[in-house]
C-alpha cells in the first residue's frame, strides 16, 4: 500500500511514497512516471485529501489540503477533466470554483480566454469533447493563480495544436517560478517538457534524477561505427563491441573518443563515428521492466 508523509510549500516540495522521500522543486517541471498500477493517481490524490493514506498524512505548507482557507489560491490542479456537472456552463462552473475560495468573477473570464474557451463558456460543459473539458479543467486550476500546480495525463483528448499549448503552458508556469508537478504516460511529451523526473514502481522508487541523467543511465547508449574494417575494429575493442550488422558496429559503454582514438592508433579508417542516445522511452522501459503490475504476452 502507498503511504504519503507530507507535502510542503512550493520552494523544495517534499513528498513520501512508503517511506521514500523525494523532493519537488519550483521553478521547473517535474514529471511523474510509472507502470499502470505504480500509484501515481492515488499518490496525487492523496495530496489533495481526496484518498486517505493508509499511513502517514499529506500536508501543504504544514497542514492537511482540506485545511487550506483558500485552496485554489495554493495549489491548482486536473486529475479528471470530465468529474464536472454536465448540466452546467463552462462560465457557471468556474463561477461556483471562484466563489467557494473568495476569487473575483472576473478571473473566471481571465482564464476562459487564457485556455481558448471564451467562445463556448455559455454551452453546457456536458455536450463539451475530452479535449475541450481538459482545456476547462487546466482552466479550474489556474483560477486561483496557484503557486503549485498539480496534472494528471494533462494532454488526453488535446489534438496537436493542444498538446503544444499545454507544453508551452507548463514550461511558462515553470518558468514564473511555480511547481508543475505532471503525470504523463506520453514518454515523447515528458522528453520535450519535463526538466526533472519522479519514477515509482511498486510502491518504490526507481529515480529522483533529471531527464538527461535518466536517459543516459540507460544501457542502450552505444557508439555507431561504419568502417572497410569492421572485424578488425571489432577484434581490436576486444569484445566490447556487439552487434556487427551490415555496414555498422554497436559498441556500447564506450565513448567516441575512445573508439577513435583506438581505431587511429591501428591505422583502421572510420567512415562514421556517432554516440547514439536512447529515448526517454527507450530508458523508461529499460529501468521498469521489472516494476510493472500488468505486462502483455507478445504475439
């Protein structure tokens, strides 16, 4: 079972996961990986009281969230994008968000434009699609010009033009100085936003590190060669290069000044010589390979 000790203001965030500790920090964006299953939904639900820990508690600046006067000023944030009243507008819901926190009505027609739904804040937010009721409900967290802001799979249901606004969105608030906190399982989405990752698997974690520390752990980085003389390159690595395919050489855990200055000193030509980095997918699913609760049999 997942437990949360607690959760502090915005400069050097600190959450516990059974014991582990990791710290969100402002002024970037953190994302917050792991197989279906790992606990990332209940994890962030339990920083906004809405499930109880089975030990510990999860705090906001020293107190419970449900203890927070006023909320949506502290943290804002988009766990489900359809938990709304379908029968009312996009205006009215944001109306009766503002008023339970003491916010201006006039912030509601601030955020409508800032999130492009300003033409359709009158229509009935049940008859709205997935991509639009996300745009309403980043829209619900930003009301309160919160200092940490909370996503869940912020991108689903967005088409390109969304997705590369709710990119550009969070990197601002990052950038402002706020705490973007953000659960994706959209790895191609992670490597362009994310500048530090939180990766948890089975209750564990696996790594509190930056996006480029995180790809190159990953054991699929390797030098690329192509040379007239692969299999005398190959036998002059002594066994540290795999996969002699075609017209190229894999030689992993090396660097490329190492390989050419090797290949140089035997007077073996090289026709390339290229340092080949995993995705971040790639190093996601070489790290939790181990830590998933649910895998497919590959046909």
């Amino acid at each position: 079972m997942i437990s949360a000790d607690h959760l502090t203001k915005r400069y050097g965030s600190t959450l516990a996961v059974d014991g582990l500790s990791f710290t969100v920090e402002s002024g970037r964006v953190t994302g917050f990986l792991g197989p279906n299953g790992a606990g990332k939904s209940t994890t962030m639900r339990m920083m906004l009281g809405l499930d109880r820990p089975t030990g510990g508690t999860a705090r906001i600046d020293g107190v419970p969230y449900a203890e927070l006067r006023h909320p949506l000023r502290k943290v804002g944030a988009l766990l489900d994008a359809k938990a709304v009243h379908g029968g009312r507008t996009a205006r009215d819901h944001l109306l009766q968000l503002a008023h339970s926190n003491g916010l201006p009505a006039s912030r509601v027609g601030e955020v409508l434009e800032k999130v492009g739904l300003t033409g359709v804040a009158r229509r009935r937010v049940g008859g709205f699609s997935l991509g639009m009721a996300q745009r309403l409900g980043i829209a619900g967290a930003l009301l309160g010009d919160p200092e940490i802001l909370i996503f869940d799979e912020p991108v689903n249901g967005l088409d390109p033009e969304g997705i590369l606004w709710i990119r550009t969105l969070m990197r601002g608030l990052a950038a402002e100085g706020r705490t973007v906190f953000v659960s994706s399982h959209l790895m191609s989405e992670m490597a362009q936003t994310a500048d530090h990752l939180i990766v948890i698997g089975r209750g564990r974690l696996i790594a509190d590190t930056t996006v480029s520390e995180f790809i190159s752990r990953s054991a699929q980085r390797y030098v690329r060669v192509r040379s007239p003389q692969l299999r005398g390159l190959a036998a002059l690595l002594n066994g540290a290069a795999t996969g002699l395919s075609g017209d190229h050489l894999r030689v992993p855990g090396k660097t490329t000044e190492e390989v050419g200055e090797a290949a140089a000193a035997a007077g073996i030509p090289l026709h390339e010589l290229t340092m080949v980095e995993p995705s971040l997918e790639a190093a996601y699913m070489e790290l939790t390979q181990d830590s998933a609760e649910y895998t497919a049999v590959a046909s």
